[in-house]
C-alpha cells in the first residue's frame, strides 16, 4: 500500500537574502527507488508530501501537483528512478526540470529527504536550476534500442573471446591463423569439433575463400587435444553467439524503420571517413537531429563533453580534463575517430598523426572525435555536404613553417639546401 505523508516545511531561515521569485507556483522532488518526496510551493501553501513509487501512488503524486496548479517542477537525475516520474509528468502540461545532482548540493549536515526535496524546489522558484537535455519520447526510445544493440555486439565480442580462451586451452591455433575466429570458415570448422570431428585434415577442407590459401597452417593449427568438456563449452558459446546475431539482427531492422525519416542526414553523414552504419546511428540516436537546441557547434561539443575543459585560477591553466559526458555518444565518436586514423590521405587521418606526435594517441582520438562531432553538427543543421581538405591542409595552411621544419631536420642531418620555386608555381 502506497502511503502518503504531509508534512511541514520550513523557509530558508532568518537572515536569508531575498531573491526575485521567477516561478510563483513551482515543485521540487527527491526521487528514490520505493519513495518520491515532493514540495510545492505557492503563494497560498506550502507542502511536502511522500508518495510510493508504482504507478497508482505516481499517477497521485501528478494530482496533487495538478491541484496546486503547480507550472514547473524540478528533480535529481538519480540513476534511472526519475524516468517513470518523468513519463507521467510529460504529458500533464508541467515544464520539468531534470537536474544534474552536482549543481543543487544541500549545505553539509541539513540533508534528509524532506529538506532536499524543499531545497530543490526553492532553487527552482528563484530560477537558479538548469535543467538538462531530456529528448522527445520518439528519440529516447530510439536511444534505448541503439544502446541496447551496442551491448549485444559487445557481449559478443565477450563471447568470441571465451571461444578462444577454449580452443587455446586445446591447443587449436586457429586465431593464429585467421583474424576472425566466428567468420563463416571458423563457424563450420567449430560445429564440426562440437559434433566430434578432429581430424585436422577433414577440419582444413571446410576452409572458404582466401583461408583455403593457407590450408597447411591450418592443418598445424587445428592439430589438438579436446575434450568432453571443451566441446560442451563450444556448443554453449557458438549457440549463444548465433542467438545474438538473431537479436542483433532483429534490432538492426527495427532501427533503421525507425530512422527511416532521417536517411537524408544518414546518407550525407556517410560521406565522412570512419563512420560506418551502425555509428552513425548511434550518434544521431544521441544528439538527435534538432539542432536549434545548440546555438553553436562549440555548444554540442561542450555537452557532449568531447573538448577540453576549463579550469583556470590565479592566472594559470590547471587540468583540462574533457570530463564526464554521454559516454555513448564519447564512445561510438572514439570509435569513429580510429577508424578515420586509419584511412589514407585523409584530412582527419593528418590531424591524428599531427596530433599523436606531439600529445599522444589518446588526446590525438578526441580531438579527430571532437572535429566529426562538429562536422556532423553543420550536417544536420546546415545540410552541407563534406568535404575533405585532404592529407596536405596543415602543411598548406602555413607553408613558410613547413618549409622551415624540412630545411631545419635535413640541415641536421648534414645537408646543404637551397630551395628554388618552378616558375609554374611563383
């Protein structure tokens, strides 16, 4: 049985400082898993009342706002618990704030529940909350199966690497042999050693494509000891690999008829070196496509926590650490950006190199992700196509340096240079 307990809330206290009231009729919550404690404020009452958290005691709680012809309310974004509140406030025609916890700290040695909940809601009256970016409905569906399908493909990869922690403890070498153990090859090749099969000749025979080139390597590769057990492991572990190429697969078709209306910005986000389907996919899930929500691109990047960040006093730098974002949304434009480091003759592949040279692989992959989340930002908004400035931009963009750099490293070396311009170039 859900309980609900009014209960008095005092003011601030003597002595506090007056400050402009922007919301007259406003709310704050303290959201838990098993209780949500709520404090309304308006000019006629103030409240605070505890309520369950299944539906029933929820579906009260937006009542009792309602009643108070509460207009805002505000609260912690704790774990997952706010989701279902939020849900149901949606609809009720009540602006909610979901707040990140670190900025609405309570003084030290005055926190309970029913002072949090009063606290929140007097920052909330004064207009001195922020709330955060809370997707339409549409979109957070969508973020929760794109997410959901990115811990598919990694329990996957968990699962691949158990099959080879098992085949390595048969002593069957086939990883050294092919790069990619669960490629159709390696599939045939494990169901016939579940099934019994050990002759490594009649093993090397079920090689496909360019793995028959290496038939001999195989036959030494496939050359082990198995036993009951190992081939009870396999058989376990290759079903659940294929089970999640259903699930995986399954999702893979419900996301791309839900991005159907956003192919437009798909295809031209395609243009950009290392981002492949399922990336793509992932970012625009995350930042979505409304754009007006972020004045500029430096915006974005700050939410996205993908720049440095700034943290100057006495007049000097500290850490620049990019800090805690939507590590989603960090993790597929990582992945993006090391992919893009591989490519040739590319813009982005130079600025990595560039980068990596002087502060290190890791800083170099989030600056190449900070500029693919900024050219995806002028996509979306703008609907500008991409264009790759090529290999040689930093080189061109100040050549008097480049110069200098090249007759300086060569003059090292014990070279004497002059250099003269073809008069097709002066």
């Amino acid at each position: 049985m859900t309980e609900a307990i009014a209960t008095p809330v005092s003011s601030l206290g003597r002595g506090a400082v007056a400050v402009d009231v922007v919301h007259e009729r406003c709310a704050g919550l303290d959201v838990h898993k098993q209780t949500v404690t709520g404090c309304v404020i308006t000019p006629e009452v103030r409240e605070t009342r505890t309520f369950g958290t299944m539906t029933a005691p929820l579906l009260e709680l937006v009542a009792w706002l309602q009643h108070h012809g509460v207009t805002h309310v505000a609260m912690e974004s704790t774990g997952v618990y706010w989701k279902p509140v939020y849900n149901l406030l949606e609809g009720s025609g009540i602006e909610v704030l979901v707040v990140n916890a670190q900025h609405i700290k309570q003084v030290p040695g005055r926190k309970t529940d029913v002072k949090d909940a009063a606290w929140i809601a007097e920052l909330l009256r004064h207009g001195l909350l922020r709330g955060s970016f809370i997707p339409d409905r549409n979109q957070r569906e969508l973020r929760e199966l794109v997410r959901y399908r990115r811990s598919l493909i990694q329990e996957q990869a968990r699962e691949a690497n158990r099959i080879q922690k098992v085949l390595e403890g048969a002593n069957i070498k086939l990883g050294d042999v092919t790069s990619v153990v669960l490629g159709v090859s390696g599939r045939q090749m494990l169901k016939a050693i579940i099934a019994g099969e050990t002759d490594p000749e009649k093993l090397a025979d079920l090689a496909r494509g360019r793995l028959r080139s290496k038939r001999e390597s195989l036959v030494q590769a496939l050359t082990g000891l198995i036993g009951p057990h190992q081939r009870r492991l396999l058989a376990a572990q290759l079903a659940h690999v294929e089970f999640l190429d259903e699930q995986i697969a399954a999702l893979d078709r419900e996301i791309a008829e839900r991005m159907r209306p956003y192919e437009a910005i798909l295809e031209r986000m395609d243009e950009l070196d290392g981002l492949a389907r399922r990336t793509s996919e992932e970012i625009l899930a995350e930042i979505g496509v409304d754009m007006s929500r972020f004045p500029t691109h430096r915006h974005l990047a700050s939410w996205a926590k993908i720049c440095p960040g700034n943290n100057q006093s006495a007049g000097k730098r500290r850490s620049g650490n990019t800090g805690q974002g939507n590590a989603y949304l960090r993790a597929a434009l990582v992945r993006a950006a090391q992919a893009a480091a591989r490519t040739r003759d590319t813009y982005l592949a130079a600025q990595f190199r560039r980068l990596a040279a002087r502060r290190g692989k890791n800083r170099a992959k989030v600056a190449v992700a900070h500029s693919i989340l900024v050219i995806i930002y002028h996509m979306i908004k703008h609907g500008t196509r991409y264009n790759d400035l090529g290999a040689a931009h930093f080189e061109r963009l100040n050549e008097q340096a480049t110069v200098r750099r090249t007759v300086a490293r060569l003059e090292a070396l014990g070279y004497k240079v002059t250099l003269e311009k073809p008069m097709s170039a002066a």
